[in-house]
C-alpha cells in the first residue's frame, strides 16, 4: 500500500534535495511538529512525499495536555485554533517507535512537562535530548507554544541563551553532534527577533523554525476565534513570511530558516523560500487541501528552477 500511496504524491528528481545543517533532505517540504506527536504515523505519512517529518513536541513524561475540546477548525478562515498543551506519552515510549525508522528523516521537537516549574526547565529539554539523540536527525527547542503556562517566557533573551547553550554544550561533546534549531512565536517583536539573531549566532545553534501559533485573531470571521489557543493556518500565511524575511535579511542570511505558518499553496511555499527559508513545513494546510498540497510545491519548485 505504502508504494502505490508513493506513485501518487512523491517526486522524485534530484533538483529538489536539499543539503541545510550538514543533512540531505530528498526534498525540502516537511511535515510540521504537532501532527505525529507520539512518533506513531511517520512511516505512513512518508508516503506522501514529505522529505522529512518532525515528531513531537515530546516531554520526558507522559501527560495528557489540556482538556477537551481543544481543537477547533475555523472553516471561513481556513485556520485551526488549538490548545492541547504538548499532550503526549512521553520521549521514552517514542523511541521505543523510532527505532523501527525505515530512512524516514525525522526531526525531535523537545518541550517541557506543564508540571516543571521554570526554573527547572533545562532538565526536561536536557532528558529529552539524550533520550532522542541516537534516534532523530535534528532538535527542536520549542518554547513557543502558547498551550503551556509560562512557556513562552523561556523565549525571554536570558532564559532562552541559558537553555540554547546548555543543550548546544552536551551536543558539541557528542562523537557527532546534531543540528539544534529554535522554533519560534510569530508574536514576537522586531526586538525580541533581533534578540534571536544574537542568541542564535552566540550559542552555535544550527538555525530556526519560524514560526509557532499566533495569539492573534484579527480578521477572523468563524465563531470559534473567540476560543483560546494558539492559531494556525491562513490567518498567519503573511505574518510568517515577514518573520522569515527580517530574521534573514538581519541575520545576513548567517543561519538556515524552517519556514512553517498558513502554507496552503505552492504559491505560499514559494514566498516562504522566496523570503529566505530553505525548507518549509506543512500542518494545517496539509489538513486543509490534502497530500496533493505536498505534489504541487515540489513541482512549482521545479518549475521554478528550469
């Protein structure tokens, strides 16, 4: 079944592998952290024609996040608003998973438990790190998910350089070490981003993920934008693209962009990459127009480059 799901949606052609962070990606659109939280569906959902998939957010234990209902299609915006608060069965059950990987590219995008204070926050990104190492291509630090109490203030510049540079220190210890990236809210002033310009290039980190949910909901039309949670999907298309864009134009182009937020098109993808991401990564768009979605942005990037 997996082949024939394969003839449908993969391209294959050599135009589109991509080389970001010392690792090759058959093509540059990925499925986004969220999606495969526990690790469960990245094989099957490989036959779709992602060139990677990330898992996750993972926390060290298993917690049930927040309760129902939280999860909220808005069809007139073409958005979701979620609140499930890293709900997962924790790091150590997903590399029981991740060791049956058949050649799946898979990044870890590591959290923390909504129990840990803080203060004390290190030690879960710490515990998920070593527990993934061995089993993932790549790190995600997220501390911009808005479904956690208080998470979002580890995006604070002290906080956020203190927890980079404790996990950047265990990596660089590593016979190979592994490319971290920070994923980041669209919420974020130009301050706070060129905040990140600095940390990244202190800490050595290999690069970011732009971006997470957005607070936001100006212009919603559905009757669910009045629920809390964070929102993705079309609402954040243009948000997204302009955090691309002032990270690289301010960084000089110094680090690689994941670029993720209201990806419904090829035509979107493009302006991603266009404003200075080198991959791209799907959630809700991919819920919304399906795995055809992942088939037109390959060809549009191929398209493009002949």
């Amino acid at each position: 079944m997996g082949k024939l799901i394969q003839s449908f949606y993969e391209v294959h052609d050599p135009r589109l592998e991509r080389q970001v962070f010392g690792l090759t990606f058959k093509n540059p659109v990925g499925l986004a952290a969220g999606f495969d939280k526990d690790a469960k569906l990245y094989q099957e959902l490989s036959y779709f024609g992602f060139g990677f998939i990330e898992i996750g957010t993972l926390t060290p234990k298993a917690q049930d996040g927040n309760p129902k209902k939280r999860l909220f299609r808005l069809k007139a915006d073409q958005g979701i608003i979620n609140r499930m608060g890293f709900n997962n069965g924790g790091v150590d059950e997903a590399v029981l998973r991740l060791m049956r990987n058949k050649g799946v590219l898979i990044g870890g995008n590591i959290g923390k438990n909504k129990v840990t204070e803080n203060e004390k926050a290190t030690d879960d990104y710490v515990y998920c790190f070593e527990a993934l190492f061995n089993h993932v291509s790549y790190f995600v630090v997220n501390v911009s998910s808005p479904n956690t109490p208080g998470l979002r203030a580890l995006q604070e510049k002290e906080p956020l350089k203190q927890l980079l540079q404790t996990l950047q220190d265990l990596n660089v210890k590593k016979t190979a070490p592994k490319p971290i990236l920070l994923k980041i809210a669209p919420d974020l002033t130009n301050e706070q981003l060129l905040d990140i310009i600095e940390i990244v290039t202190e800490t050595q980190i290999a690069g970011v993920i732009a971006t997470n949910t957005t607070l936001s909901r100006e212009g919603l039309q559905s009757e669910a934008r009045i629920e809390t949670g964070g929102l993705s999907g079309k609402p954040l298309t243009d948000r997204a693209t302009e955090v691309i864009r002032f990270l690289a134009e301010n960084s000089g182009h110094s680090f690689p962009i994941i670029g993720v937020g209201g990806i419904h098109s090829a035509e979107d993808a493009l302006a991603k990459l266009e404003a200075g991401a080198s991959l791209v990564q799907l959630y809700t768009g991919f819920i919304y127009e399906g795995p055809q979605l992942i088939k037109d942005i390959n060809t549009a990037i191929l398209k493009k480059s002949s």
